[in-house]
C-alpha cells in the first residue's frame, strides 16, 4: 500500500504503561492533553496502571473525572512492561496508536509530529534520538553505550535504516498492530518485536528526529542485565520469520 492510499485518521490514542509514577503521571498526562487540544487533534489517553503500589491509580482516578479523554484502566494479570502496553493495545479505540512513557521522557511536541506523519499514509513512524535534528538530555552513559551496541547489531541483522529501534516511543495505524499479532514479549523487548515485525512484514515506516530527556522522578523500570536475553530471542525469533516464511506473514 502507498501512503496515498491509506485511509483518513481519526481518532489518535496514546497507550502509556504506568507503574509507581506518582510524582509524573498527572504533569505527563495534563501536558499530553494540552499539546493536543491546542493542535486539535482528537484524542484519547490510555494508562494502564501495571501493579503500582504507591498513588498511581489513585491519582489517575482523580485526573480522570477533569480529563475526559483520560481513560485509566488496569492490568489485572501478570504484570510486566511488555504485558502492560498489551493490555492498552487491546482496548485503545483510535485508528491510530502511540506508545510513550509515563515519565514524561518523551517530548509532546513529538507526538504532534507523529500524528502528522501518519496522517500521510504511513502505516508506522518511528523516531530517532540519533539523527540530525534529534537528541537526548542526560542520557547515562553506560545504558548510551549499550544502547548505540544494539541499535548497531539490530541495523545489521535487518538490514534497516532505522538506527534508534529500542525506543518504545513510536506510532502506528491501527492496521499495523493488528497485521503484527500475537505478541510474544512481556517485558521491554516488545518495544523490538513491534517495529521489526512491522517492517518484516512489509508495512510502510519512516522516521523523524525526535528528543528524549532522562526522568526527574521515580525510578526507570528496565533493568538491562535482566533484558539481555529476552531482547535476543525476540530479535531472533523475527529475524527467523523473515529468513524463512518466504513473506507468509506480510501484508
């Protein structure tokens, strides 16, 4: 499919997995919400509370009854940040979806500009901290390191333009979620297996700078020595989908 032949969107939804961010989750929300009434564009936010035990739910509640296109739900099941983003992909409404964190990481502005993209027919925008025009605000060095690794591994093992693929800030058309079913990662490896499925599979993509800034409150939930391997069967497992379906599952 060209990108001219995509029908019009129109309705976006934000899916934001949440686990203990009291001290970010109204701000963040409140800030998303404002950037998109000012653009018009309309909206609704998914936060999936994943097992908080602090005020998280509580405070979501309470956002909820000023912000109507707020729509705070939990998961009840296993918990887990792959798990969680799942639990928000099966109940979002939109045409349209856009996976960012709850921590306020992610520049709002940002997801103006995925709208946009995705309105010209892309089934999929991805963006990048590492082109020109994009860049990272207190980004630790060690987990920069390892970042810049993998990005470079994945580049290779796909043969792909894309150079920021870790990232889970990204947008899709409804039609790319669904034609990437079932999802197999409960953890942060799903934010690999999305966009590597959808780009096996033949959806369209492309990709703008975008900017990300480390967190001021809570505590970052991947813990990279745990990930390590989950990352590499899930790159495996979709590279073999590619190497030996003979294009089975594209679109």
């Amino acid at each position: 499919m060209t990108t001219t032949e995509s029908p019009q969107l129109r309705l976006l939804s934000l899916v934001i997995p949440a686990r203990n961010e009291e001290g970010c989750i109204c701000s963040g929300i409140e800030h998303l919400h404002l950037e998109l009434r000012l653009n018009e564009i309309p909206h609704e936010i998914v936060v999936v509370d994943d097992g908080s035990t602090d005020r998280t739910w509580e405070l979501l509640q309470e956002l909820s009854a000023r912000i109507p296109e707020l729509r705070p739900i939990k998961n009840e099941g296993q918990h887990g940040f792959g798990r969680a983003i799942i639990k928000g992909l099966d109940n979002y409404s939109g045409d349209a979806v856009i996976i960012t964190m709850a921590d306020e990481s992610d520049d709002s502005r940002d997801v103006v500009r995925y709208w946009r993209e995705l309105a010209k027919g892309y089934d999929c925008v991805f963006g990048s901290r590492f082109i020109k025009g994009g860049g990272t605000v207190d980004y630790p060095l060690f987990k920069l390191i390892i970042n810049r690794l993998a990005n470079t591994f994945l580049r290779f093992m796909f043969n792909i333009a894309l150079n920021d693929t870790t990232n889970a800030f990204k947008a899709y058309r409804r039609e790319a979620i669904d034609g990437c079913r079932p999802f197999l990662s409960p953890h942060f490896n799903l934010t690999v297996e999305i966009p590597l499925k959808a780009i096996v599979r033949g959806y369209s993509w492309t990709c703008i700078p975008i900017t990300w800034k480390n967190r001021r409150t809570g505590e970052a939930k991947l813990k990279l020595r745990e990930m390590g391997s989950r990352y590499l069967f899930i790159c495996m497992y979709v590279w073999l989908e590619k190497m030996l379906t003979m294009g089975d599952y594209k679109k």
